[in-house]
C-alpha cells in the first residue's frame, strides 16, 4: 500500500512541477528532507524519486519559466566558492575516491541552493517552501511528540530520512523549524490553521524534549530567550515561565533529568563527550597538518587517520583526556566546526564561518529595507530565518550537520529575499510580493 501511494505522489508531483517550477522545487525540498521513499519496502524502492522531480524541475525552469534570471549576489559567490573549495579538497583527499563520492552527494545538496535562487521568486513562492519544510519536519516531529506522550516519556524520538537518522541531528532541525511555524502563525489568517501551528509548535517542543539531546535541550533554551527578547511582551512571558517551567520539569520523564544533569559533568564522565573530544582534537590535528584542504570528506572517519593520530590525543588542546583505545571504532567530527575544519582545512573553514555570518547580516538588511517599505511578512520572516540560523549554529556545535539540505535551502531563501527585493522593491504588485503564480 504505501508503494502504492508512494508512486501516486511521484505521478503527481511530475505533473505539478512541470507546470509550475516553484512547485518542483518545493517537492525537491520536502524529498529531500523527509526521505518518503524509506517509509516504504516494496518495488518503489528502485525509483529514483528525488532524481526523478530534480530533472522534471529543471526542465520545466528551462522551458516553462518566463523572465528567467540567472540571479546571483553575494551569497551565491561564497556558497560557489565552498562548493569549489570543497572539490579541491576532495582531489587533495586521504582518500580521494571516498571523498569525491561525498563531494557529488554535498553538490546536490548546493543545487538546491541555486534553484531557490533561480525559480523561487514571489511571496506564495516563498510561503510554499516554508510550509513544505514545516510539513516535512515539524509534522513529523510533532506525531513522535504525541507517541512520547502516549508512552509516558518512554519513546525515544528519532528521525526517520537518511541524514536524519540520528536523535541529536533531528534535535537540531526541529530546533530550525520552530521559528519558521512562528512566521506560518503570522502570515496565516485562519484561526483553525493558526490554532494547529501553535499545536504543532508545543508538539515541536516536546519533540525536543523526546530526543533526550542535550545540545538540542541548550539550542532550545537559547532559542527560548531569543525569542523572549525579541517579544513585546517580555514581562509577561516572564511569569508564565516561573510558574509552567518548574512544575512541567517535574513530569518530564526521569531518565531525561538524569540526562540532563550530565552536562556539568560531561568533561570528566560522560563517554560520549569524551568520544567527541577525541574526534574534535583529530579533526584540528588534520587541519595542522593539512591547513589549506584537510583530509577531505569524512576524513576523521577513516581508520587508518584515525588510530595515526590517536597516540598524540590525550595531552592535545586545553583539554585533557583518556588514551584512545587501540580497537575502538572511529568516531564522527560531532560538530559542524570541527567536521568543516578537519574535511575541509582552515580555508574551507573559513569560508564556512563567512557565509553563516553573511547570512545572518543579511537578514539584518533584509529586514531593515522591509521596515522602511512596510513590508511586515519580509520582517517577520527575516526574524525567523536569523532564528533558524542561530538554532543550526548553536545546536550544530553536538552534530556532524555541515552539509544539511535544510541549512542551504535557508541560504537559498534569504538570496531570494536579497536579489529581489533590488529588481521589484518590494512593491505590493511586483517582484517578490506578488502573490500571483
């Protein structure tokens, strides 16, 4: 049955993305986050799906698009450049070919970088892409919030799709997604529609809560006073968090308290922190010796790097720690920092740090021109997107999620933004606000 409704949506889904090229890069966008083809076990497993809607998308830009525009700013620049650094230290790699196979895997994930730039281009646009990444994301998140409920705190709540498999990983795209459900609040006019996206925002948080994440439990509090000094009503959400948050800590499952104490002394006992100061001190030790490319793709994982520099880890860094054993397994970088740092070298670490910063400034312009040309759903959604970024950098710090489809389809959004709001100026009627197809 699910092949069945799996192969449906594909038949669907080529017809509307030929017709309309914004609604194949939505559907490319949902694919990629949910992964709908490992909800099934049958013959739709040897589709191509996401292959299938990228070509479709692309051909209907091609010939079905009017005023194409290959538009590009700053943000694109650096992206291109990351993309071409990336590829240099793939050549330059440990071990090229393994490293060459993620590059193709990582240039998809840009692709959609550039079809956000190039076909999404109007407000509904827009709107369309946030509500798929929500849908893709949040609703799923919310439906193991409800399972967590149902339980009695016992669920472990997981992601289902490929690069989303791991609890801390899904930790840090609900986190992403909260600020996008609050700008769905705002531009929605439906009170029913409204009332469900605060449901599925409470679910989101609980869904946190369910991953038993640590880093994700911190981005969330951050993201909690982010939000708190961004509101006008700082006084009042105040007090209702001094008398909801002692006792709903008090019905959270133990072993998630328990979990949660264990950050004061994760240094010194937790094995799992421990394991990840290994990987991070073997990722900086790559970039030293390696400073312009690192060791390409996935490089702290390769065991020959790994047991190499394992003898020089314990007294390495301002931290110390435990020898490595000589027949443990090797470890993820657990850290969009360090996993750019030792795959990439200091180069394509940088340039990395550059465009998270110049995404994050200019969503600052972005809503700075919106207020000066009473464009409200740009300031609110400029808010949210800053929102997600600082969600991904903070969380990002516990996962190895530099190359996360979700992140680049951000990027992409606040180019969009960027590039045509200078064409249209954001008049109601044309350009980016226009709500015409």
């Amino acid at each position: 049955m699910r092949d069945l409704l799996l192969v449906g949506f594909l038949f669907i889904t080529i017809y509307f993305c030929f017709k309309k090229p914004f609604l194949g890069v939505a559907a490319w966008t949902f694919i990629a986050l949910l992964a709908p083809a490992n909800w099934a076990f049958g013959f739709s497993n040897s589709f191509r799906l996401n292959l299938t809607v990228v070509i479709i998308t692309l051909l209907s830009y091609l010939f079905v698009q009017k005023n194409k525009k290959l538009a590009f700013n700053g943000l694109s620049f650096w992206v291109l450049a990351f993309a071409i650094w990336t590829l240099i230290s793939s050549f330059n790699a440990f071990n090229s070919d393994i490293a060459l196979e993620y590059w193709n895997q990582f240039i998809r994930v840009l692709l959609l970088y550039f079809a956000i730039t190039f076909i999404v281009t109007k407000k509904l646009h827009i709107d369309t892409l946030i509500w798929v990444i929500v849908l893709a994301i949040s609703s799923y998140a919310a439906m193991e919030a409800l399972k967590f409920i149902l339980s009695g705190g016992s669920h472990q709540i997981g992601g289902r799709s490929g690069m989303l498999r791991n609890r801390n990983d899904f930790a840090v795209a609900i986190n992403m997604c909260l600020p996008l459900i609050l700008y769905l609040v705002f531009v929605t006019k439906d009170f029913h529609l409204k009332l469900g996206l605060w449901g599925l925002f409470l679910g989101n948080i609980l869904a946190i809560i369910g991953t038993g994440s640590r880093g994700g439990f911190i981005g969330l509090a951050i993201l909690a006073l982010a939000f708190w000094l961004k509101s006008n009503r700082k006084m009042l959400w105040l007090l209702l968090a001094i008398i909801i948050l002692p006792t709903a800590y008090q019905f959270t499952p133990e072993h998630w308290r328990e979990r949660q104490d264990t950050i004061q002394t994760a240094a010194t006992e937790d094995g799992s922190f421990i394991g990840r100061l290994w990987a991070w001190k073997i990722s900086v030790m790559i970039a030293n010796d390696n400073p312009a490319t690192g060791g390409g793709f996935r490089a702290v994982l390769n065991p020959i790097i790994w047991h190499s520099y394992a003898p020089f880890t314990p007294g390495f860094g301002p931290i110390s720690t435990p020898e490595i054993p000589e027949n443990s397994g090797t470890l993820a970088a657990h850290s969009i920092y360090f996993q750019v740092l030792g795959d990439h070298g200091y180069i394509g670490f940088i340039i990395f740090l550059f465009i998270l910063l110049l995404a994050y400034l200019t969503n600052i312009k972005n809503k700075k021109y919106a207020l000066a040309n009473n464009q409200l759903w740009v300031v609110e959604l400029s808010k949210a997107l800053n929102l997600a970024i600082i969600g991904f950098a903070i969380t990002g710090a516990n996962v190895s999620l530099a190359y996360f489809d979700l992140l680049y389809a951000i990027f992409g959004i606040i180019a969009v933004i960027k590039i045509y709001k200078l064409h249209a100026n954001l008049h109601p009627n044309s350009g980016i606000d226009n709500n015409k197809t």
